[in-house]
C-alpha cells in the first residue's frame, strides 16, 4: 500500500485495463474509503452502487454512451464499476457525492488499483430507464445520479499531464 500523499499525487486517470475482476479485499478497501468521505453536517447522503455483473455493466454503458451521443464504451471494458448516487434534495448531494468519488479514486490508487471518474451519471439516472435500473438493484428512495468510478487492472500507465500555474493565490 502507498503512502497516502504519494497515492493522491501519482493518481492518474486510467482508461485501459485489464479484464481480471479485482479481489474482494480491495473492493472492501477501496468501498471503506468511499464511505468515510466527509459529508456536510455529516448527512452522509450518498450511496454507492457495485456492478460486477457484465450485463448490467453493458446496459448502463450503452446509456451513458447515448447521453454523449455515441455508441464507444465509456467504461473501457473494466470490471467493475462504482455508482455514487445521493439523495435528491439534499442541498450539499453533488458536493458530498464527490467527496465520494474522490475518496474511491484515491484508495484505488493507494492500492495499485487503476480508476477514472465517468460522467453521465446524472442524466442516466434522470431518466426513466436509469430510474428502472436503480429499482431492478433494489435501491429504493430519490436519487440524483453523482458519478461512475470505474475499477480494474491498469493496462497503461499514463503520465502525469503538467499542473497549470496561477491556481493558487496567499493572501497573508
């Protein structure tokens, strides 16, 4: 396991991978982090949904592939994919589900895991197909959805892409 900072800064987008499901420990590691993401007032309003089942991995694929407009593998063949989701309503839902997100990515880093943050997940999950696929997984309640962290086996180790400058500004 990695040391936490050397996890965050060696974190890279990941969109090549092997076909190898991951284990159930690292799931349970990388799951763990997702869920002691800090949440305002400590709601902890978003969930998580596991997909390890290649169909339900394909339809949901095809449906975020017809939000962009196009018929590719948004989820680039992984084997798993991770659905934050949080409740509608809620105020702070997208801040916390984030905080979700960016804490599943970095633990799948901290464990040699690769991962990406997949877009869509609003718009899949506003619509009624996306409503019948969170009813068909049994999660019951009004959700919006946050985001799609896919899991593997990197296949690509992608280089890190140059920080942009004028992004941090002391006032003292």
């Amino acid at each position: 396991m990695k040391d936490g900072l050397c996890a965050i800064y060696e974190r890279r987008s990941v969109r090549k991978y092997k076909p190898e499901q991951i284990t159930d420990g690292e799931l349970e590691l990388v799951l763990k982090a997702g869920l002691c993401a800090p949440s305002a007032m400590n709601r902890q309003p978003a969930i998580i949904v596991v997909l390890q089942n290649r169909d339900d991995i394909s339809h949901l694929s095809k449906l975020n592939a017809a939000v962009m407009g196009t018929n590719s593998d948004p989820f680039y063949g992984v084997p798993t994919v991770l659905v934050v989701l949080a409740e509608t309503g809620n105020a702070n839902a997208v801040k916390d589900g984030s905080l979700v997100m960016g804490n599943l990515m970095n633990a799948a880093s901290a464990i040699g895991l690769g991962s990406c943050w997949i877009n869509r997940a609003e718009e899949v999950f506003a619509g009624a197909e996306g409503k019948a696929l969170l009813k068909k997984w049994g999660v019951e309640g009004d959700y919006t959805g946050i985001g799609h962290c896919i899991l593997g086996y990197a296949d690509e180790q992608p280089e890190m892409k140059p920080v942009k400058g004028k992004r941090v500004y002391f006032v003292r």
